[in-house]
C-alpha cells in the first residue's frame, strides 16, 4: 500500500509539470504500459487539470485496506457478436493446455456441423467458402471458445463462485458449472437457476441447432443493430422511415440501448437516419435476425 501512495506521488509530479495535451498519452501508458499490482488506483477525468485534483485528492485521503471479506469471483459469458477470426489464437499459443482442450472440444463441434472450427478458433483465414461471421459457425465458435476457457481456467485452481450469461452466452453458463448460482440476462429479465444443467455434447448440439433455426432466408439478407436511444424514439424513427415491416426492435438491454433486427437493406438505411440525427447506432456481426410484422 505504501508503494501505491509513492507510485502516486511521482505521477502527480509528472502530471504538474505536463502539457495539457499528453493526457492521452499518460492515459494510454498507465493502461497498458504496467503492470497490475495488488494495490490500485483509478480514476475517470476528461482534462490534465482534473487528473491533478485528483491524485491530489486521493493522497490525501487515509490509505487503509478495506475489512471487507473477500468475495469469490465470476465469469461472465457473452453473446453473438464477441467473435472474430482466430480469436483463441494468442491463448492458445501461450498455453499449450488450454490448446488441447480447445482442439478436443473443436473436434467434436467439426464433426457435428462440418465447418472448420479450429480453423476459425486458431487460423488468421480460413477457406474462402468458410466464414467465422456465418450464423452457425459463429456461434458453434463462440460456444467452444468459451467452453474451453471455462475448462482451462479450472484446471489452474480458478472455479467462479457464480457465472453470468446473456443470450447465447448463456447456454455456455449452465452446463459448464454445477453447484454455483448462474444468472442469465435476456431481453431484460434477470433469473437465477443452478447450472450444471447439460453436458458439453448435449450444449453443443443445442446450440448447433439453434443457429440452424436462426439462419436467415437466403432470399433476403438481415442482420441487427444496436442503437443508444429510447426505444420509443427507435420505434417512432422505424414508422417515419416507413419500415415498420421490414424491422423491429429485438432485444431491450436498457432504458438508452436496444437492439434492432430485420432486412439487412432496412438495417442500413436506418443506421444512416439515427446517426444523421445524432445518435449512435452499430451494425453487428451478425448473419440473422428477426423480421417485424
């Protein structure tokens, strides 16, 4: 603790003494620039000034350690949309345990849906017929990655003590751990269940099947997008655009973000009218959605 309040005492030398503009630079430094110590300090500012005021504040402030206790840790499984072409590629080179783990659980993915999905898990490219952005090898990909993660991770001693799931992440969540509280988030309803539901061959040929259900129609691309604004802003901008049957909102994460899905077409002249307007809006990377009626 002692070495934290020194640590802090030279940045704020350094940070009297700095030109506003190398903000991003100090900000960009201390985040991937060190090492993560036991003891930290962090802060949110948007100028050199209030930097200052504030390491200023915390030194000033007693550094005494926390009586606490000590809460067990927990895994949080995301949905579609996290992937990328060798996304495991890095752990996997690291880690030749983890590796084996993953290329066993690949295995058994490859040969219930075809598609190469070490490949996609490892490789920078794969052939070009085959992409990791298509509905089923996505989300078979996604599944395995974080499977053999979980796995892994528990092999080192590292057991959650609860595992948080939304959407596809969530099929990961309960069949991976028993005995510990899983919490799934989904189109904004909070539950709890005990995982350890299923095992991993009968997770993997639910979501194998999932993803064949969800493939779009090859008459008509679609897709979603997040958007950060209301939803009765959304549904107001959806009926101005005169595409009310051509897309609708899916998923209402909170209050300010929601997600909607369609024709791939509606998608994208949407996206061009909220950020004309200001708002901010994404197209995921995604090959599906849902259609409104």
């Amino acid at each position: 603790m002692s070495g934290l309040k020194q640590y802090l005492y030279e940045y704020l030398t350094f940070c009297r003494n700095a030109a506003p503009d190398q903000l991003p630079s100090i900000c960009y430094t201390t985040c991937v620039g060190r090492e993560h110590y036991r003891y930290r300090f962090a802060t949110v500012v948007a100028s050199m000034e209030e930097l200052v005021r504030n390491l200023e504040k915390r030194i000033e402030t007693s550094f005494s350690l926390s009586q606490r206790p000590v809460k067990g840790i927990a895994f949080a499984f995301p949905g579609q949309g996290s992937h990328y072409q060798g996304m495991a590629a890095s752990l996997a080179s690291s880690y030749p345990a983890f590796k084996e783990i993953l290329s066993s659980a690949s295995s058994a993915a490859s040969k219930l849906t075809g598609s190469p999905i070490l490949s996609f898990l490892l490789d920078s490219s794969t052939e070009a017929d085959a992409k990791i952005n298509d509905t089923q090898a996505s989300q078979v990909s996604i599944f395995v990655y974080q499977y053999s993660v979980g796995m892994w991770l528990q092999t080192l001693g590292i057991v959650p003590a609860g595992v948080l799931g939304h959407s596809l992440g969530e099929i990961t969540a309960s069949g991976l751990y028993q005995k510990i509280i899983l919490f799934f988030l989904s189109d904004n309803i909070l539950s709890s269940v005990m995982a350890g539901a299923f095992s991993f061959d009968t997770g993997l040929e639910f979501v194998a099947t999932r993803a064949s259900v969800l493939r779009s129609d090859p008459g008509e691309a679609s897709g979603m997008a997040i958007i950060a604004a209301s939803s009765t802003l959304i549904e107001e901008l959806i009926s101005e655009l005169g595409l009310i049957r051509r897309l609708t909102i899916a998923v209402y994460n909170a209050p300010q973000s929601h997600v909607v899905s369609g024709e791939s077409s509606a998608i994208d002249i949407f996206l061009e009218k909220v950020k004309s307007n200001g708002i901010r809006g994404a197209k995921l990377n995604v090959t599906q959605g849902t259609f409104g009626i």
